[in-house]
C-alpha cells in the first residue's frame, strides 16, 4: 500500500497519541492525514502481486484441515491460513496448522539418508546415497556397498542382517514395520507395503494412545466416537467431552462446541485439569487422575436405572399404569416412597443385602424423575443386553466364575438356538437367544413381534404363571460381598438340528449388568465408607455425588424430554417397519485421555454404556457414525497370523503338510474360521481357510488369538494373544521390549526379529516403560558383538534425538511436498453427515531431493520382488 508510509517519527507520535488518547491522537493532522485520506477504492494493491493460492490439508493431527498457502513465484510459503468452504475447519487454523510452515523450513530437516558409523548412541553417521541405502536394505550384511563407503557390518554390531530380502524368502515376520504418524503417509501405502512383505509384524499409530477408546467402541457400539463417529453438533442438546488431547481436531471440535451451544444446549468436560476446549464449556468436572472417569459413568448408570426402576416404573405400578417392579435381590415388589410433609417422590435405591432406602437427600431430583430414565426399546432390540447368559446355579460364590468346581463349560457363554427367520437361517442357522415375556425361547432375530411378544430385560417381565419359577444365584462384587441375581431354567436344544436337549439355568445380560451396578454407590459423600455399594464413585473420580445424580438427571431429561421424533420410514431386522427415528438429543466425545490407563478400556466402555441405556446412538442428537462405520462385526475380519503364510516356523505344521501340493500365499494372511458354540460349552470347528488379512483383526473368541502352542504370543507387539487379547490397534509400545526378550531368549518365540523399521515415531521412547531400561537393551550385543535388538530403520522428517540408536536413517518430504490421499475409509475426512475424500498434491516444491516415504516404500517393494504377481 504506498500511501500507508510512515517514519518512525510519525510512529512514534501514533503510540505515543494512543497512550494520551483519542482526542489528542485525532489532533495530530498531518500523521491521521498520511493513514487515512486521499484513498480510494482503486488505490488498493497486493504487496505481492505475483503471489499464488494453493489449498492442502494440514496433517499435524487427524483432524485433516483445509490450508490456504500463499506462495512466492518461486513456489516458497509466504503464510498459511484456514481455507473457508472446507468442512472440518470452515476457515479456522489453529496454532498449530498455522505454523505448518516450519516443517517445511526448519534446518533441522534430513537431505539424504544416513547410515551409522559408530556405535549406536555415538551420533556418528555417514551421509549414502539411495543406490546404497536400497542395496543395504535389500542385501543386509553382503551388500557390495559396504566395502565402497568403507565400513564393515560387523564392526556396526549388525554383521548378522541377512537383508530384506533372505528375510522374505525364509520369514517375513521378522520385519516388524511400525507407523506412529500414519497421517503422514496413508496409511494404504504402508499397509501394501507390509501386506504384500507378508509380515503380520505390522501396524500404524495405535496402542499407545488409542487402543482402549478404539477397542471398547468397536465392540460395544461397532464405532468408537474417536475419529469414526461424532456429535450431532446441528441437534445435540447434551454435550459431554472427555479425555480430548488439545491437538485433535481442535477447530471442528471448537465448532461443535460453540454448535452445540448456540442452539441452546449445555456442554460438560470431564477432565483433570481445565483448559483449551475445557474452557468454554457450561460446566467442568475436575474428574480425579487416572482415568477414574469409568467410576462416574458407571455411578451415573447405577443412578438411572434405580430413577427408571424404583422411581419411575414402581410409580407406574402404584398407580396401575404398569405391571409390578420387583426387587431382584428379595424378589419382593418395590413400592414408591414418598416425602411424608411434601407428597413428592423420593429417590431410592436397592442396596447389595436388597434393602430398598429411600434418598430423601436427592428430593429435588427424584420429583422430576416421573419419566423414562433409560431407552428399554432400544435396549431390547438393539443390544445384546437381552440375550440370555448361562450361569451356573450350584455356584456358592460366583454363578459367573468358571474356576469354581461345580461350573461347566458353558459358564458365562450364550444360549444359542436354532434359527427360524429364512432371511438369516441359511447363513447364520445357530444365534444367540432371547426369552420373550411369553415365557418362550427365540433366536433374537425370530422375536414374534407380530403376536406383540418383546425380549424380556428383566425377569419381573415374565409371565405371572412363570415368576414362581424364578430362581436366584450368586454374583460377588469388587469387595467380596455376594449378591443374588435372579435367574430361570429352560431347557433347549444341545445343538443345532439336535434332539437332544439340555436343561440350563439363566438369566438376561440386564440383570447381570444390574448386579454389576452394585458395585458403584454414587449416593454417598466421598467422606464416607461406600454405603450402597462396593465403591464410593464420589471418593474414587473426585466428583460429589450430588453432582453425580444431578448430571445423570439432566442427560436423562434431556434424553426423553427433549427427544426428536425424525419422520423416516424404515425397516428393522425384525421386519418390524417404522414411520419415524427417535432421537436422543446426547452425544459424548473422548479420546486418548481415557486410552492410556491401565483401566482405560474399562472406562471407555462405561462412557459407551452411559448412551446406550439412554437410547442415544446414531440417531438425531446423538453420535453418529461416519462412513464406512459401524465396522465389521467381531469375527469377520481376521487378525494376521504369522503360521497362515508361513508354516515353517512351527516344525510340527511343516512336517505334517510337507509332501502336500498346497499353496501358501505369500502376502499377509489369517486364519477364518466357521465354528458353532453348543450349549454344553462344545466348540465346533466346521471348517477354517487362509484368507487374507489386513493389520488388524477383531477376535470374537479364544480361537482367534494369534498364539504359538505355548500358549505364548507371535506377534512382536504380543497383539491378539492371552496377554492383549482385544489389540485391535496393535500395541505398538510392546514391540521393543518383545523384540530384545524373543531374540535374547530363543525359544520364547519360535523366531527372532532380524529387522524393525519405523515410520516417524521415537521407535524406543514410544516404547519405553523405563527409557533407561530399554536404551540399555537397545545398545546391548551378545558375545559376537551383535546387537540384540536387529538391524533398525528410520524414516523421518529430522535427525533427532529419537533416531541416535538407529542404524539407518531415511528422509521423508513434508505434507506439503508430496502426492498422498486418504479415502473415505479413512475416518478423519469425513463427517457424520456424510463421507468426504482427500487427495493431495504437492502445495510447494521439495526444498531437497529426497524421495517422499511412500515412493521410497513402493521403490523398495519393487526390488525385493513382493509386488503383487511380481
């Protein structure tokens, strides 16, 4: 702008004028004239007219932002904003985003690869070339590059690298390829790199700070809110946020909350400490450290169904509008208490001896609660919580508990019948079991809805004629206490298309679920011993516990007094057809800060079952799914196993298929199984093929884990074994500790770990419980001098403190620089309303040349033979 020229002088009159004021700022002509006057609409020009726009998206978090770069002629970034129109972002960028740029600038970049040359921790390298980087790669210890650059391998500790591709050809799983920001490399490309290598050793970015939240929502919801579903932020009236890292999708979430908030409705944090997205929200809950959230779910979860069944339901009763609520402890009915000066309703609960206390203490609440507290339609149908468990009635302690010498096999397992429905009987003939309040046995999807029969939750919902037979056994809590669960025999079919038949004792998934609650004593001050329960949920999160039942309150009322009635015509799985979606106006969103405990799973659960008994999943104002989810059902999609493409590590499997004609697949594979569980506890194995298999796989039995005949994992990250049985993600932090134990103990695995490569993680602080600890094992060498821990790449942005015990290192390009894509399945893109793609290319030349990590992968598949019909 060539009018706005100013000399210090007059800048300074400016400061200075402020300082004293508007008035005499505006006294000060000649300076006001030089900023203000003699402009006109055409006066107006860029600095930099020769400037150009390029769009991206940021990758520093999942979040996938839309960028907006402008650059020089030359192609260098002048600054970088939001760009508008871009769904995730709409214009915003936060700190982080803006400062994208440094990546691109920063001195600290690598321009070529390195290779060791002392040892590791030394920080000695040598600057190679790719020619010799691949041929060392390729050929490990025997490359011919060795003796051009004049180093010899095993003077480095790594004399043993038989090179990728010996290790291909005799076991592939002895490269363990692991990606922490798979961002940064889609993760498509690194998984037809290690798929098409055949090792199962594989992985991206899960485990050490995912995997619980990850895990808990595949199984329990088919999508977990991190990343594969969200908050309906245009129709939710009830926001509860926790566990939410300040780097993850910082500007959609600031969106949704302000959303949310705009229209009217509250937003709850729930963390340790209060800031960032914590700071704008209605009300915080400065939950205790450790992921002591899953105490204050599950306290919330105790307080709505006593409110739905002691409160609610027994008022119903009482007045003839229900049929009888009874206690199933005492198997007495349950009448509702009312204040004695007021009239109102009184809160009550039922405690572990069956006592029901009236909670005088909570009268405001309790005389609002004269409405649904938990979504029993949903729950009937669209959960698992009806299917009936089989229990082991002669059981003194735990009727759950196999260890107990009286419990059979089928302790603990679903009862199973034979399906009528023609729509599923040619697939799935043998499913799960409901009991309908007609006293009857069903597969869960032959529910004679027509004749208005309904899966029972509790057993009180049995005929008249049938409460007589209800039986009670043994559920002990966290404290030892033992409390009864009611329960029934029947007696079904042992097998599928079998006369013989078995007599069982059972109860719902409900009702086991209500004595678990039995656990959790929310009502009590955390001064105080627990007094309703087993734990004070007040004393263990840290929240009060009037706090506690008035939250669980206001997500019920807003639940079932601000419901959304969608019109919609759609068909169930019953065939049951609807004219309208019932919307549950509350969504949840958590994330790693509920992951990486101990009990994070547990927790993360608990945050899933508090929606669900509210009815508030995927419909309008709940949590949505993103495309492609809800996910695989467990079981369909098979973990990797080492013995489905490589028989050879077990002797026994080699020896009884050698003389055979079969084909082993190279590529990475699992086992797929069709079995049928029978009431006696019998697994019947009918059939099991090699298939192929992606990194991850979701076991839905003891028959999936990836497990040697020891009983011992194979994987390197001890993913899918008795140890991590659910590692949906992968548990990248086990992989370096595995490695050193399997290859300093032979026999702990029946193979060694002859490479690890790396895609920019700290591939040894990601790994460390204790950092010392495992540098210590990094740098050790057996009697040979070899290091235990094999031969290791890197490939990264910069040469940090994180690549010092590396042996090779491998330069990436930025984001910014490079062509990548992430498809629709690729979660972060898309939104719950709809799915979204994102195709990169590059938004600025490469400062230097080095190959990208993608084409640097492709290149390296190339030369080892392993492309697809290669």
């Amino acid at each position: 702008m060539p009018n706005l020229k100013l000399s210090r002088r007059d800048f300074l009159k400016i400061s200075g004028g402020a300082a004293l004021g508007t008035a005499i700022l505006m006294s000060i002509n000649p300076v006001i004239n030089k900023i203000f006057t003699s402009f006109g609409e055409n006066d107006y020009s860029l600095n930099y007219p020769n400037d150009e726009i390029v769009y991206s998206n940021c990758f520093q978090c999942l979040g996938r932002c839309a960028l907006e770069i402008a650059r020089t002629p030359i192609g260098f970034p002048r600054f970088i904003t939001g760009t508008i129109g871009w769904h995730i972002n709409d214009g915003g960028v936060c700190p982080r985003g803006a400062s994208d740029v440094f990546y691109y600038f920063t001195p600290a970049r690598l321009r070529y690869p390195l290779l060791r040359a002392g040892k590791r921790g030394e920080g000695k390298w040598l600057a190679i070339d790719y020619d010799t980087a691949y041929d060392i790669l390729v050929n490990g210890a025997s490359a011919s590059s060795w003796s051009k650059i004049g180093l010899n391998p095993a003077d480095l500790g790594v004399g043993e690298f038989p090179g990728l591709m010996k290790i291909r050809e005799t076991n592939p799983h002895a490269l363990s390829f692991w990606q922490g920001r798979d961002q940064l490399i889609p993760a498509l490309t690194a998984g037809f790199f290690a798929g098409n290598y055949g090792t199962a050793n594989s992985g991206a970015h899960g485990g050490f700070c995912s995997m619980n939240v990850y895990t808990s929502g595949v199984y329990i919801t088919g999508g977990p809110v991190w990343e594969y579903a969200g908050p309906d932020e245009e129709r939710a009236q009830y926001f509860i946020l926790a566990g939410l890292a300040g780097d993850h999708f910082p500007n959609w979430m600031r969106r949704i909350i302000a959303r949310i908030r705009e229209n009217g409705g509250k937003v709850v944090t729930i963390a340790p400490e209060r800031y960032g997205f914590y700071s704008i929200s209605d009300e915080h809950l400065y939950v205790n450290p450790g992921a002591t959230d899953g105490a204050l779910m599950m306290g919330m979860i105790r307080s709505l169904v006593d409110f739905h069944y002691y409160v609610y339901k027994a008022y119903l009763a009482s007045t003839g509008q229900g049929p009888q609520v009874i206690n199933p402890i005492t198997l007495q009915p349950v009448s509702p208490s009312y204040d004695p000066s007021t009239g109102q309703l009184l809160m009550q609960t039922v405690t572990p001896n069956g006592q029901v206390v009236p909670l005088s203490q909570f009268l405001p609440v309790a005389s609002t609660a004269v409405f649904p507290h938990i979504d029993e339609e949903f729950l009937r149908y669209y959960t698992n919580l009806s299917w009936l468990v089989i229990v082991n009635s002669s059981a003194q302690q735990d009727a759950l508990d196999p260890t107990e010498s009286t419990a059979g096999n089928n302790v603990g397992l679903h009862v199973r019948i034979s399906v009528s429905n023609s729509q599923y009987s040619s697939k799935h003939p043998w499913l799960e079991a409901i009991m309908g309040n007609d006293g009857n046995v069903y597969s869960y999807v032959d529910t004679p809805w027509q004749k208005n029969v309904m899966p029972i939750l509790t057993l009180d919902e049995l005929p008249q004629s049938l409460q007589g037979k209800i039986v009670q056994v043994p559920y002990k809590l966290k404290n030892g206490t033992i409390v009864k669960v009611p329960a029934i025999q029947i007696t079904v079919a042992k097998a599928p298309a079998s006369l013989e038949t078995i007599t069982l004792t059972v109860t719902t998934a409900f009702e086991l679920l209500r004595a678990e609650l039995l656990n959790y004593d929310p009502y009590t001050a955390y001064t105080q011993p627990p007094q309703y329960g087993a734990l004070n949920c007040a004393d263990v999160s840290g929240i009060p516990h009037d706090t506690i039942v008035r939250i669980a309150n206001e997500v019920a009322t807003v639940a079932f007094q601000k419901s959304i009635i969608q019109p919609a015509k759609w068909i169930d799985y019953l065939g049951r057809y609807h004219d309208t979606v019932i919307g549950r106006p509350v969504s949840i969103y958590f994330m790693r800060g509920l992951a990486a405990h101990a009990n994070g799973f547990m927790s993360s659960s608990a945050y899933y079952y508090l929606v669900l008994m509210l009815g508030a999943w995927d419909n309008p104002g709940a949590d949505l799914y993103k495309y492609p989810y809800p996910h695989y059902f467990p079981g369909l999609a098979v973990p990797p196993h080492p013995l489905a493409n490589t028989p050879s590590i077990d002797p026994d499997i080699a020896s009884s298929i050698s003389g055979l004609n079969l084909s082993v697949p190279s590529g990475r594979s699992g086992f797929l199984k069709t079995e049928y569980i029978y009431n006696d506890g019998t697994v019947d194995i009918k059939n099991v093929s090699v298939v192929s298999a992606g990194p991850y796989g979701y076991p839905d039995g003891p028959d999936d884990l990836v497990i040697y005949r020891t009983g011992r994992p194979l994987l390197t990250d001890r993913g899918y074994s008795w140890e991590i049985p659910y590692s949906t993600q992968r548990s990248i932090s086990a992989v370096a500790y595995t490695a050193y134990m399997m290859n300093k103990y032979p026999g702990v695995m029946p193979y060694k770990t002859q490479a690890m490569m790396w895609y920019i993680t700290a591939p040894f602080w990601n790994n460390a419980y204790t950092l010392s600890d495992l540098l210590e094992k990094v740098t050790e060498t057996d009697s040979s001098g070899n290091y235990i821990i094999p031969f290791t790449i890197q490939i990264d942005l910069f040469n940090q403190e994180t690549t010092n015990v590396v042996d090779l290192i491998i330069p990436d390009r930025t984001f910014l620089e490079l062509y990548g894509f992430h498809s629709t399945f690729d979660r972060p893109t898309s939104l719950p309303q709809g799915p979204s793609d994102s195709l990169n290319w590059p938004a600025l030349p490469s400062m230097y040349p080095v190959l990208s990590a993608g084409s640097f992968l492709l290149t390296l598949l190339w030369l080892l033979r392993s492309y697809p019909k290669q």
